[in-house]
C-alpha cells in the first residue's frame, strides 16, 4: 500500500463510520438546540412567565437532551443517589405567569423574536447536518435533518427543495409533490364527478312550500330547487359529490354520512325561504327564527337550505361546497369548533372554486369589530395575514380556538382560522387529522393540540406565524 493511502486508510479508521460519524455530530446539534431553548426559558423566567418558561425548558428535556440539569432543575427535579432525575418535593415551583395584558404582550412580543433568532440559526445548522448525511448516503437522516431545518424555519429553501417543495405560482406558498397534485385534483376533479340521476321521488318539502321540486339524486348528495335547470343541477351535484370525495380522501374517512345522504334544497327567493324556515324550524326561539329569515340559508345535516334570489349559479356552487364539507367537519370533529369547520369549509372553495362567497360569519366586514374591513375576496387573506403578522395585529388565537357561537367569529377571525387550517393541513397533515379525531371524541381544543402536536396555544399561534412569514 501506497504511504498517503495508507494515511487517508488510517484517518478513515481514526474518524469511524459515517453512521458513528453522524451520531456524534447529531447529539452535539440536539444539545446546542437546547442550549438556546434553555436560554429562551430562562429569559423568559426572569420576565416572571413562568407557564411560557416551563414551556422551553419541557421542550428541552422531552425532545433534545433529556439530562439537562438547567432545565432539569428549573422543573423541580433532583438526581437521586443512583444518578437518575426525580422530582424533587423541596423544590420551589413558580408555574404561572405574572404579567398580563399589555405587559404580557410585550413578552411573547420579545419571546417570538428570541425564537425566531434563534431558529433561523439552528435551521441552517440542520440544514448542514442534512447536506453531510446526504453526501455520505445517509438519506434517512439527511430527511430526518431537513424536517427538523423546516421546523425552525419554514422558509428554508435548500430544505424545503431537498424534500422535494415548490413554491406554488404567485402565491409563493410551498408544497409538497402530493399537495400539489392533490390541489390539481381538486379543481379538475368537479369535472369528473358523478352527476347522479333525475329523481320522481316525492319530496317532504312540497306539501309544506306549496311548491314542486325537482330533484336530482347521486351517491351521497341529493338537490332539490323548483327553479333551476338541469344543467345547474348536474353541477351542483357534481360539486357537492366531489367536495365530499376529496374530504374524505384528505381526512382519511369512509362514509362520515352513516349511509345518509345530504340533501341541500336551493329555493328561488327571499319569500320560499321564510316559509320553509317557518315550516320547518319550529320549536326555536323567536330571536332564532329572525336570525334564520335575515340569513340567505340554513345549514343542517341531512339537509341544508338556500335561496338563490338574483345571486349567480357560481355563488351556489359555492354554498354547495361550503356546506358540504362544514357538515363533514363537523362530523369528524363534532362540537362547535367554528374555527375548524369555516376555516376547512373556507379552504375547500378557495381551492376548489377561488371564491368565498358563502357567509356563515361576517367576512363583509359590517361587525364593529372589523371597522369596515372587507375580507370577501379570498385572494387578499395571503396579503392580509402577512401584514397583519408584520405589524402584531393578528387576532388573538385562543378566542379564535375557544369561539363556541359563530355568530361572534367575526371576518377577521375567520381569515386567520382559514390560513390556521391551512398551515395544518399542508404542513402537518397526519397530526391535524388525530387533533380533529380528538375534538370527535370531547378532547378540550387546548388539550388535543398538546396531546398530538404537544404544543401550547402560544407555540401553535409562533408556528402559525412562521409559517406566514415563509409562504405569504
């Protein structure tokens, strides 16, 4: 053997293998990771949030160095005399936060920019562990490396690229070779879908309107209206059937109908609606009832309801959508949590349709909370969350989370809730999908965020705005 081959075979042997290589390089990365949420937390402590501070400092031992004494300590535990951490029953606990209002805004102000700093640094940290597991064929690490730059930073775009995104037209948001398609497919699929069959079934609706329906019934969809043709019947049938298929296919469902089907009734005008709401929504408070005629439709399962008026066929198509998948999400995550079935129902017809033109809230801006604002064009909510996050006047994001009338999600809210779903579902689609699972089963929306993603509101809401940042 030749002397430098000989020496580069020696170094070879000093260094060990690429895997053992990684190993070592990998742990010294998880503990300067922790390092800086360490020194997150204890600025954080010194400002007297104590619930954010335990924030960190859990973050630290749980994902990154699991012996950390700062944090170990700083969460009440105390090495026994085998070396190993237990809680410590003399250890004086601060767990709440001190300041609140104004003072508490200024730091999570300060606490989202700590983090921001930090991640921006620590995401090209793993962008470089990424790029040398790569180059050394370690491809499953290199992934597992790239995942974790994105985590830190969402814009990174050597990571995003190495995970095979790209950035989707104008709007500059990156996605996934599946999102992309799965997009594709939902705006070409309405095409496709089943146009279901001309019905001679009588309808319960006619005796009590005094009017004769026509009726048009598919798979999992049926229409009834006494006014439009069967033109726009086969589309709306077609809308109805696909928004249903592709809610399915994104959440992973079978048949969230029971093997009901949704019948959505499209009436003619103002006067065929106050009737049917008369007919058929006794029992209610007088408020209720009001509310019900002042409204273009009423929602339900198995049968939602709308009038037409001089609004056009483009406008029921998109209530046919929005109705639709609402009832779906409320299926799968039942109770009211209006942020996620507007903001999924939104995020289908903006995909779907570009359009937004169903107002189970107040996107008109006529609220007092919204000064006149106008959120009725979906394609300004990118540009409108990207402003609102650059100048902190974002709505809050537990009474977005917590809003049990949605009567009171006013325009704003709901621009957020949309992009919130829609943060969720293309970044971080099989967890969003067990948070709704949860919500089905009565988990408090707080808790089912912590059990699956274990993030608190104010780690959801910094992700939320991160991710803004990098694709608005």
């Amino acid at each position: 053997m030749k002397p430098a081959a000989a020496m580069l075979g020696l170094a070879l042997l000093l260094q060990g293998s690429p895997a053992e290589e990684y190993k070592a390089r990998h742990e010294k990365l998880l503990k300067n990771t922790a390092a800086k949420h360490y020194a997150i937390g204890d600025y954080l402590a010194t400002a007297q949030m104590h619930a954010w501070a335990r924030t960190e400092f859990r973050r630290v031992i749980d994902d990154l160095d699991p012996d950390h004494e700062g944090a170990r300590k700083r969460l009440g535990y105390r090495k026994n005399d085998q070396g190993q951490w237990e809680d410590d029953p003399n250890a004086k606990q601060d767990v709440g936060n001190r300041k609140k209002g104004e003072d508490a805004a200024k730091v999570q102000k300060s606490w989202n920019e700590r983090v921001e700093q930090a991640g921006k640094d620590l995401s090209r940290q793993w962008s470089d562990l990424a790029l040398w597991c790569k180059k050394n064929v370690l491809q499953k690490e290199a992934d597992g490396a790239f995942r974790k730059a994105l985590e830190y930073d969402p814009g990174n775009a050597t990571a995003r690229k190495e995970l095979g995104y790209e950035k989707l037209g104008k709007s500059g948001v990156w996605i996934s070779k599946f999102e992309r398609e799965l997009r594709k497919e939902m705006k070409d699929g309405i095409a496709k879908a089943p146009q279901g069959t001309a019905s001679s079934a009588a309808s319960e609706l006619e005796p009590a309107l005094g009017i004769k329906l026509k009726r048009r019934e598919a798979g999992h969809i049926v229409l009834e209206s006494p006014h439009l043709s069967d033109a726009d019947l086969v589309s709306l049938v077609q809308h109805c059937e696909h928004a249903y298929a592709m809610y399915h296919k994104i959440f992973g469902q079978e048949d969230l109908f029971g093997g009901l089907k949704m019948t959505h009734v499209i009436l003619k005008d103002k006067v065929q609606h106050e009737r049917y709401i008369d007919a058929f929504q006794k029992g209610r408070s007088p408020q209720e009832i009001e509310l019900s005629k002042k409204a273009t439709g009423s929602m339900g399962f198995p049968r939602s309801e709308q009038y037409q008026d001089t609004r056009p066929i483009e406008s029921i198509q998109d209530m046919a959508v929005h109705s639709t998948v609402q009832m779906l999400s409320n299926l799968l995550a039942r109770g009211e949590h209006h942020w996620l079935h507007e903001g999924t129902s939104y995020h289908f017809t903006r995909l779907m349709k570009d359009t937004a033109a169903t107002y189970c809230v107040d996107l008109a801006g006529t609220s007092p909370q919204n000064r006149g604002k106008n959120y009725q064009d979906p394609d300004d909510w990118p540009v409108v969350c990207k402003v609102w996050v650059r100048e902190d006047k974002d709505p809050e994001m537990l009474a977005i989370l917590k809003c049990t009338n949605v009567q009171e999600l006013d325009g704003a809210e709901t621009v957020k809730a949309w992009s919130l779903v829609e943060f969720l579902i293309t970044e971080h689609r099989d967890k969003f999908i067990e948070v709704c699972k949860a919500l089905g089963q009565g988990a408090d929306v707080e808790k089912a965020f912590k059990q699956v993603f274990d993030w608190s509101v104010e780690t959801l809401d910094r992700r939320w705005k991160a991710y803004v940042k990098a694709s608005y």
